[in-house]
C-alpha cells in the first residue's frame, strides 16, 4: 500500500537529490517575487496514477504551492487533456517540476500499460498481476500505479508468502533428502494457516507431486498454450494456476484464454515507457 509516509520519505529525498543546494538556475534568473500558474498537460493519451505524489512534490518543495487535481488515479484522459495546475512561486515550481514529473510520468505509464494488459484478457475470468521487478525504493509507488490500472498486485515482498522456485526446491530436496511432496508438505505443516504457499513448476510431471503437498497456487513457467491446457485440466481447481514467462501484449490473451487464474507479469514495471506528459508554466498576464 502507497501510504501518505511513504510518498514523503521518498520525495523528500528525490528533492534533495535534484537540488542538494537550491536550484541555481532558477535562483538566477527568476526574480523572487515571480508568480507562476502551470499545468500539467497530457502529450498522449492514457491511464493516470501519482497524483497525491505529483503534488507532493511540489508542496515539499514550497508549503504555499497550491496544487489541484483535474483528475482521479484510474482516469483515462486523452493527449491535450489538463491533469492538474500548480500555482505559487515560480522559483518554487521550476525547482519541483522534474521530479514531480519524473514520478507521475513512469506511474502513469505503468498504469497505463497495466490497462492495455487487463484490456486483452477483459474476456476471461484471468487478473493480471505484477511481479517483484520493480524499481529498488519505488516498489510502493509502481505496485499502486498497477492497480489504478486495473491490474493487482503480487505480494509485496519476500516476507509476505511462501513462493518456492525451482533453486529453493532443488537445494530443499538435495539437503533434506525427502522427495518435493515431503519437503513441501513439512513446509506447509510449518506456516499458519493463513500464509499463502505458491510453488513453482517448469515441467508438466512436476505438478502432481506439488498438488500432493497442498499448496495454495502453482506457477507454471514459461510453459506453452497447449501444456497451459494441460496443466490447467490437471490441477482441476485443486489450487490457484498463475501463468508466469513470455508474458507480453502480444501473447497474453491466448495465456488467459487456457483457463488460468493468473498471469504475472513483471513487463508491467520492469519494461515500461515513462508516459508523455509536460508541465507548462504560464506567468500572470499572458
């Protein structure tokens, strides 16, 4: 969750990364008495997220930046449309513009691309997910960008669930020396009942013997469309089936289209472009 603290912790120090000293152009050249009203102007059209954070940025900046929001986390907007204004100083907007932009450019793009994903498979029963290959120190911010885009999100972090991959079940098996089963089962009588367990399989024979532990969902790897099939009719609602690997625009209504329950796909932050988006400063009187 994307919470008011998280947003200033981390603002604050992209603020003082940008301007560890003030902003010397603008203590240059603009007068400080200077007024400035912008706005935030879409070059293209998409899904919006950031705005508590685009406006964050600009009031650490300047307390007396006043910033209104023209639309919700979650709109769509189409290229020309006005998203917000910022009024107040003008050393002060010039100071926070980039970052300001910088977070609601790349929120908005990954929610917009989450759109264009959740858009795809709008005709199945599937929900998209993201992954853990988000930016290091913006995880909160690009996990949020997701869901305003309609997707959700993927546990948040390594404490949250139990989320066995092929190197944990390789060096589980090979130090205790029980089969996949009795090493997951023993894991499982382990965790409280409300931990999650997701195991991971790259190959149709090893689905069985996960099944056989109990665990809540099973991720098949980069498997095929046909093997998707296959592997959806023999888990047989006994478990969660997430679909992970070579998950693209391209390929993922066919992925949905198998019967899966989840498709994760860690393009949705990893990969995605930083949105069009400009800040357009107009003096008083113009």
């Amino acid at each position: 969750m994307l919470t008011r603290q998280t947003i200033h912790d981390t603002v604050r120090a992209a603020l003082v990364e940008d301007a560890p000293w003030g902003d010397l152009t603008s203590s240059l050249l603009i007068p400080a008495d200077a007024a400035a009203t912008a706005a935030l102007v879409a070059r293209e059209p998409g899904t919006f997220a950031g705005g508590e954070v685009f406006a964050a940025a600009m009031t650490l900046t300047d307390p007396d930046i006043a910033v209104t929001l023209e639309v919700a986390d979650g709109d769509r907007f189409e290229a020309g449309a006005t998203l917000a204004t910022v009024t107040g100083r003008a050393r002060s907007v010039l100071q926070g513009e980039r970052v300001a932009l910088n977070f609601v450019q790349r929120m908005s793009g990954i929610a917009t691309l989450t759109a264009a994903f959740v858009a795809e498979i709008a005709h199945t029963s599937a929900r998209i997910v993201d992954t853990r290959k988000t930016t290091p120190g913006l995880r909160a911010f690009e996990r949020h960008a997701v869901l305003c885009g309609g997707g959700h999100n993927h546990r948040f972090s390594l404490s949250d669930a139990v989320m066995a991959k092929d190197n944990h079940l390789a060096v589980l098996t090979a130090s205790s020396g029980l089969s996949v089963t009795e090493a997951l089962r023993e894991v499982r009588r382990q965790l409280s009942h409300t931990t999650h367990l997701e195991v991971e399989v790259d190959r149709i024979e090893q689905i069985e013997p996960v099944l056989a532990a109990g665990v809540d969902t099973i991720m098949l790897d980069n498997f095929g469309l046909d093997d998707l099939r296959q592997g959806v009719r023999l888990v047989a609602g006994r478990a969660i089936v997430e679909a992970s690997g070579n998950v693209s625009l391209g390929t993922v209504r066919a992925i949905a289209e198998t019967g899966v329950d989840v498709i994760s796909a860690g393009a949705l932050t990893h990969s995605v472009r930083s949105l069009d988006l400009g800040l357009d400063v107009v003096l008083p009187g113009r």
